[in-house]
C-alpha cells in the first residue's frame, strides 16, 4: 500500500485572510505575521492543509461520537453527555471552507477542472460531517467573511442536495479532461495526484450519503447501488491519510502517550469487544476465539479474556468482573505513523451489502438475502482483514460469520461495518439510521448512570450536537433558530 504521509506541515500555518463568516473576533485582531495574503497563494499551497484538516475534522468529532456508539469510553467507563463538537466546527469553518474558496476561485480563473474536482469532493465531505453533526448549518453564506457576519443556516435538507450537486459536479468534471496544465501532485495527501481515485471516491462518498436518506425516502437502495457499483474497486482506493514520526497521529498521542504519562485517556468499550470476542456472535468451528482484527484495536494485558468496560459503569465488563480492554500500543490507529480513515473499500462493499439486503425487501429481522448481498458481506470483511494486515481465513470460515445467503441478517452487516469502522464518526449515523436498535446492533444497550456524563438526558440516546459556544455568542439570532435539544433526530433521522 502506498503511503500518504503529510506533506509540508508547516503551510497548515499559511490560511487566507477570508475566514468564515460568524467570528467577529478573527476581524478584531491584527493579522498574524505568518498568515499569507490570497493573492501569495497557489492552490498547491492550499489543498495540503484542507485535506489535513478534513482529516483532523473527521477525528474531531469521533472525539465524542466513538463514545455515543461505545467504541470506547472514557477511562474506566465513563459516558460521554452532550456536545457541542467545537473542534469539528473550528476545522471546516475557519480552516476548510474558507481555503477551499480560494482554491475553487483560482481552479476557474486557470480553468483548473481537475483541481475543482477535487475541492468540490472536499466540500461535500466537510459539509456532510457537519451537517449529520448539526442538522442545519451555515454554508450558501458562510464564507463572505466581513461582508456578512452573521450568516443564515441552511436546512440539512438543502446541505443534503448541496452535497449531491457537488459530487456530480466532480464527477463529470474527473469523468473529462483537463487541458489547463494544473495537475493535482503530492500536495495531494491522500491519493498522490490520481484523479481516477478520486473519481472513484466521488462515487463512493456519493453512494454513502444515498444510504443515509434511504429510511427517509429520498432516495432508494437501487440508487446506492448504481452508484456504488462505480466506486472503490479494490483496497487500493482506501480514503487514507499517514502521519510521520515528525508528525505523529492524534490517536497515539491522546491514548498511547497519555496513558503512558499517567493522564487522561480512553478505554474501549464492550459493545466493540463483545461483538470481537464471541459474547455477541459465538464462533462455532473451534478454530476461532476472537476476531483477528481485536488486538489490532486493542489490548487486555495479556489475559486471557478480552472484557470491554461497559459504557456508564465504573470499570466493569458486562459479567460484573473488572474490564481489561484498552487501546493497543502499536495499533492500526494508534501507532506513531498510523492513518486516519474517510472511508474504505471494505466500508463500500458493506454499503453494496446493506443497500442489496434492503433492494430485496429485507428489513432489521428478516432473515435471507441474494447471492449479490451475501458476496459483497464477504468481500467487505475480507477487504477489513486485508486492510489491516491479518490473517483472516479461519473468521471468514466460521459458521458465525459465513451463515450463508439463506440466513444472512441486517446485524451480521452492520456488525462487520461497526467492527471495520472503528474510530469512524460514521458508524453514528448508522446508529441512528436504524435507530440504536439492538436487533440491529446486538447487544447494544444505552449507557449506565453511575458514570455517565449527562443527568438531563439520561436515559435517552444522544441524535445531535448542539451547536458551539462561540457561534452562539457571534450569531445568536440564527443559532437559537435553530438549536433543537441533543436527543431530537436530525432531518434525515425524523
């Protein structure tokens, strides 16, 4: 696989001096020394650090959303309450959209096609994190900068149609030539200046936001499938981007090094373990104890038992004994020089699955599917088990998991999904597609009081953000138009 590692860290100090809309105080003071004027910028200056902070943004807001679906807990099993998910709003409002302005103003003026391609994939991807964060969200007006200070929100209904408009966009524009000499090279974080990957990813990326408006009817799983059926063809396409020993990943840094230092840290929770370690789906061949992928996540110390702490409880597994799960030292996630992850070839392979499982009239119980549904469940797992460097012949042969097309349930989808996913913000929005139900999502139980986070909405899953403190002090007025409470489903969700 080749790597993508960060190239040129320090022009993440160069950001334009068209910030986003909604911060009276980035007018207030004066402009940093080491801040370049847009007329100074290239758009190989400008797309390093998009793509970098898109990244940061997608971990930004796992930060809380890993803990809603119990991908990990806070040390010892606490909860997570309500957020406002301010790190996220700080990459795409004063860090992405803003610099994407200027790449796409200077894409046209050099007729650049390519380049826009790529910064309108960019901006589908930003804006759909954020709006599935938020529901409503400023973005036809966010990035007039002094001009308007206090922008009005768009619907999710209206991001939703934005994305799409964007992707097809890039679509048809990678789907052409491009004559204008600019041509995407290794300020390209993520697929080194191959815009046929990117073209893949256009598609890919445009089939996952189909998924999600599926249950909602705005879209059908036919949809998904026509469009995925143009999207990642092998690992190869995986939406990756590395970190160095110079830069080292987030993930290690906040667990790895905090743990090591003594501070704060998380640990993984049990709904991840037990869907790893037989609990939920007992292995039946004899050959299998737990899936591959598990100490490649995490570690127990050398136990022999691997016991995730429950979500709420005070450093307990589910059978009341002490937990012993926390993140792995060298993990996939948590090494040094180790990725972070958009979306994946094995993410669009369960994307094919669940939409062929639902195109057959299938539903949260049903039981049975088509040889199309079953084969791409298989081959989403193998691409995980290629994705993360293990071995995973006997898992993919045991009867647990290859129960065959006639007994092929919606769980044993989105458990592979859950498990490939991890430390993916969009294993949220599943949670919510299908309503946190645990038919879905076996096993899966809300969180405990005695170390939640949260006394108002206890007992109640978490569907939102609410929006950041700051924005609430710059834009009151199209704030409190419209906040809803963090437990009322987004748009889509309704």
């Amino acid at each position: 696989m080749m790597r993508k590692y960060i190239y040129k860290i320090i022009i993440l100090s160069l950001f334009i001096t068209v910030f986003t809309a909604c911060s009276d105080d980035y007018f207030d003071v004066n402009t940093p020394s080491n801040t370049a004027k847009l007329d100074q910028l290239r758009m190989q200056d400008l797309l390093a650090p998009v793509i970098h902070s898109t990244m940061e943004g997608q971990r930004s807001a796992e930060l809380s959303f890993g803990n809603y679906v119990q991908n990990f807990v806070f040390q010892g099993g606490g909860a997570a309450g309500q957020t406002t998910a301010s790190g996220l709003w700080t990459q795409v409002y004063l860090y992405i959209l803003p610099n994407i302005d200027a790449i796409n103003e200077k894409a046209v003026e050099n007729g650049a096609v390519h380049y826009k391609a790529v910064a309108d994939i960019l901006t589908a991807i930003n804006l759909g994190i954020a709006t599935d964060t938020w529901d409503n969200i400023p973005y036809s007006d966010a990035t007039d900068g002094p001009d308007n200070n206090f922008p009005a929100f768009d619907t999710q209904e209206q991001i939703y149609a934005s994305i799409f408009s964007l992707l097809d966009n890039a679509i048809n524009a990678l789907e052409g030539p491009d004559d204008s000499g600019f041509t995407l090279g290794s300020e390209d974080l993520i697929y080194g200046g191959d815009t046929d990957k990117w073209l893949r990813a256009a598609y890919t990326i445009k089939a996952r936001y189909q998924l999600h408006l599926v249950q909602k009817g705005e879209t059908t799983a036919a949809d998904v499938l026509t469009t995925i059926a143009n999207g990642f063809t092998s690992s190869e396409d995986d939406f990756l981007m590395y970190y160095d020993d110079k830069n080292i990943n987030p993930w290690y840094s906040a667990e790895v090094l905090a743990k090591n230092t003594g501070n704060a840290h998380n640990d993984i929770a049990s709904q991840l373990v037990s869907s790893m370690n037989g609990d939920y789906f007992p292995f039946e061949s004899g050959t299998v104890s737990i899936d591959p992928r598990l100490p490649i996540f995490a570690d127990n110390g050398g136990e022999v038992e691997w016991k995730g702490y429950v979500s709420g409880s005070v450093g307990l597994a589910p059978d009341g004994t002490d937990a012993n799960t926390g993140f792995a030292v060298d993990g996939f996630y948590t090494s040094i020089d180790a990725p972070l992850m958009l979306i994946s070839y094995a993410e669009a392979m369960f994307i094919k699955a669940e939409a062929a499982f639902l195109a057959n009239g299938g539903n949260a119980t049903s039981i049975g599917t088509t040889t199309d549904a079953y084969n791409a469940y298989l081959d989403g797992i193998t691409a995980s088990m290629q994705m993360y460097g293990v071995d995973g012949t006997d898992y993919l042969a045991d009867t647990a998991i290859n129960v065959g097309e006639s007994n092929l349930m919606l769980q044993h989808i989105m458990k592979e999904k859950y498990i490939h996913n991890f430390l993916n913000p969009e294993t949220f929005v599943d949670f919510r597609r299908y309503n946190f139900s645990d038919e879905v999502f076996k096993g899966l139980t809300i969180r405990e009081e005695e170390a939640s986070d949260d006394n108002e909405y206890f007992g109640q899953w978490f569907r939102r953000a609410e929006y950041p403190s700051s924005e609430v002090n710059r834009n009151e007025e199209n704030v409190l138009l419209n906040q809803q409470t963090p437990v009322t489903p987004v748009w889509w969700d309704n």
